[in-house]
C-alpha cells in the first residue's frame, strides 16, 4: 500500500546516505593518518583511531540498513526491520568504546601536556569540519534509530575537529597546549550523555516494551466499548525497530456472531485502529463460553498423553 511504498523508499533513502557517510568518513580517517604524523599532534592520530572505529561502525550500520529492508522469509516472518535496531545498538557500544578511549588518552594530557604543529592541526580541522558535517547532513536527515546513532557518531566528529579547530588557532598565539585535552574531555562527556539517552530509546524497543506514543488502556476502552464485545484481553503493543509497531489481541463477544457480522466486527476494528498506524495487527475473536487459547486451563487440556514404547 501507499504507507508500505513510503516506508520502503525512506528506509532505502537512510541507507544511501549511511552509504555517503561511510565512504567519507573512511577516506578521512586515510587522512587524518597522514595528517597526525606529519603535524606530530598525537590528538590527531588518536583522532584518527577513532574515526576508524567510526568507520567499521558505519559500514556494519550500512550492512544492516540495507539487510532491514529485505521482504519476511520463513525465518524472519516479521521482516528484517529489527537488524537495523540491532545495527543501532552495535554502532552504541561502539560510540561508548571510542569516547572511553579518547578519555583514557585525554586525561594524561592534563599532566603531560603535547606541543604541535598549530597550523597544520587548523588546515587539517577545516578539512575534517567539512567533510563530517556533510556526512551528518546526510544522515540526520532519516528517522530510523540506526540512522541516529550515526549521525550521533558524525556530530562527535564534527565537535572533535571544531575543538581541534579553536585550540589550533589559540596555540599558534600562545603557548596553552592543556586546552586540548581539556576540550576532548568535555566534548566526550557530552557524547557519553548522548548515548546513554539513545540507549534508554533502543532498550525498551529490543524488550518489546509499548511504545511511548500509545496508550494500551485507551485503545482497549474504545475496543471494549463497541457493539457486542464482553472482554478485552491478550492486548500487545511492540514495535519492530522503533518506527513499525505491532499490535495483537484476544476479544471475546457477547453474543454468538454470524460470517456478516464477524465481518462487520472485523472492519469496524480496521477503522478503529487505522488512525495508530500499525504496520502488523492480529485479533482473536472468541466466542461465549470458548476458553481462551492462551489459559492455563486450554494448554492443560490440549495436552495429548503419548504412551511409552
């Protein structure tokens, strides 16, 4: 359908901007290697083995974009959605291990302070504040999860070579080099925080919590309040990858129903739930007297007694 069509073409656009957004950061890292030895900046260098984290990140991140947009198999009967979500937790763990490592090298510096090259460290910052804000750009533009811890990844470096950028300048009039670990410490901190926020959105998601935009209590009060519905129960609310939500329920009629009208009952449900968007939706209809399927008392009774050989 035309919401299906949507989907498909913004989550298709997501992974060739994370595609745009690997190739550049790679080529980068390529220089900044360079860059680090010849302007003997050892902020640079250890930069640089970040951005090559940064890189792997994006390249399993574009790995995983794409593989969410393969069709439902007999494995996957939901789709690939999810592997995107799990790409965002990976490329999470990844943004915690680099910005442990920068903290780790950044704190001696407060002790043992490095001079370097300040000019060659300000050309070399305006090459990396470009091509990582173009990488950002593109990226922070999509709305999956995975697509924003990427672009959380390029808006680290964007910060990184901006602090290397205002400590260039400042080292070429005088002679302060501590400002550059000192800025490296805060800028990783405020990632850090960043990150735990982005985990406190993928978790829940992972453990099939209801998303924070529905109301499970709302929509089973409307469901209950239409015609010839007893009971409510076995009501689900999940989501796949945080954007394509599911929804399942148990309902249990008054009165027994004909085809029409269980067909009637069934539209009415359609337009009922239409306005949440659901990409997924499952209802149990049962009848007076049925014992639901998911009781203790119908999984005792559909035990079957094999006899020893």
């Amino acid at each position: 359908d035309k919401h299906h069509d949507t989907l498909h073409a913004h989550h298709h656009h997501a992974s060739g901007n994370i595609k745009t957004a690997f190739f550049l950061n790679l080529g980068f890292t390529l220089i900044e290697l360079v860059g680090g030895i010849v302007t003997n900046s050892t902020a640079i260098l250890a930069d640089a083995v970040h951005d090559l984290g940064d890189s792997f990140a994006l390249g399993q991140a574009w790995y995983f974009e794409k593989k969410s947009h393969q069709k439902s198999d007999t494995r996957y009967t939901y789709g690939y959605q999810r592997f995107s979500l799990f790409a965002a937790l990976i490329n999470t763990a990844i943004l915690f291990g680099g910005s442990l490592v920068v903290l780790v090298n950044a704190v001696p510096r407060l002790f043992s302070p490095h001079h370097t090259d300040a000019r060659g460290m300000f050309f070399l910052a305006l090459l990396g504040i470009a091509i990582n804000a173009l990488a950002m750009v593109k990226v922070s533009k999509e709305h999956s999860m995975n697509a924003k811890i990427v672009a959380l990844h390029m808006l680290e470096d964007v910060l990184g070579w901006i602090a290397v950028l205002v400590v260039s300048i400042i080292l070429y009039f005088y002679d302060v080099p501590i400002l550059d670990p000192i800025l490296a410490i805060l800028i990783t901190i405020y990632i850090l925080f960043r990150s735990i926020q982005n985990l406190q959105t993928i978790v829940p998601v992972f453990l099939q919590a209801v998303p924070d935009t529905f109301d499970i209590k709302i929509i089973t009060e409307q469901i209950e309040a239409l015609e010839n519905i007893r009971s409510v129960h076995h009501v689900h609310i999940w989501s796949l990858d945080g954007e394509r939500n599911v929804f399942t329920a148990h309902l249990e009629v008054q009165n027994m129903v004909t085809a029409n009208d269980y067909q009637r009952l069934k539209t009415t449900i359609q337009t009922l739930l239409a306005p949440y968007h659901f990409h997924h939706s499952t209802i149990e209809i049962e009848y007076p007297g049925e014992i639901c399927r998911n009781s203790i008392s119908f999984i005792q009774n559909s035990k079957v007694n094999i006899p020893h050989q």
